[in-house]
C-alpha cells in the first residue's frame, strides 16, 4: 500500500483491531473519549464512563456517512449531524448514571452493527 491515503488506512485497520477486541474501554479523568465509526461497527464497541460532561470524538473511518446517536432507554440523548467518510464530529454530552445504546442510525446501520454501550457510573 502506498501514497497518500496509506497511513490513514493503516490507522483505520489497527482502530479496528485494537478496539474490537471485546475489551472495555475505561474513559480516563480527561473526560474525552475517542470512536471510530464505519459501515459494520462502532469501536470500541464497550466503553465505561464518570457521569458528567464527557466530550466525544467520533470519526468517519467508513466510505458512506454515518451519525452518532448516545440512547438511553430508546430515547435519543446526544446525536452528531451525518458525518462524511474521513470527517470528525465532536460531541459534548453531559450523562447521568447508567447503561447507554451508542449507534449510527442511519439506514441500516445499527442493524448491520454499528453499536456498542457506554455504562456510565
């Protein structure tokens, strides 16, 4: 692989394989957390959060555009506009305690698994 769009292809793949290893993300006393999107998948998929204001970075790594969607009890609490492939969106948030549905609702996204959960404590 080569040219321009290699090194970022790289990263893509090593978002995947680090992030989809079933492990849990523990979100850090900076409050920011980081998310890849694409076509199959939200990574990492289990991510366990402070309750307050938490700031999320969420990038396109997919070749469709894809949203952003934090959900608790199947009511939408944050959401990001549709975000084209290779783009950010930045998201802050302010969550209380418990078990969140993060998803791209877009088409069938989260049918196809774009989802993960962030537990908030």
């Amino acid at each position: 692989m080569s040219g321009p769009r290699a090194p970022l292809a790289l990263l893509a793949v090593s978002l995947i394989l680090l992030c989809g290893c079933g492990q849990q993300q523990v979100v850090g006393s900076e409050l920011a957390l980081q998310i890849g999107v694409s076509e199959y998948r939200i990574a990492p998929q289990s991510i366990s959060a402070p309750s307050g204001l938490l700031t999320i970075f969420v990038r396109n790594y997919g070749r469709l555009t894809h949203d952003f969607v934090v959900s608790l009890s199947g009511h939408p609490e944050a959401s990001t506009k549709p975000i084209a492939p290779g783009q950010t969106a930045v998201l802050a948030v302010t969550l209380t305690a418990g078990k969140y549905l993060m998803s791209s609702t877009i088409l069938a996204d989260q049918a196809l698994g774009a989802y993960g959960t962030l537990t908030v404590h």
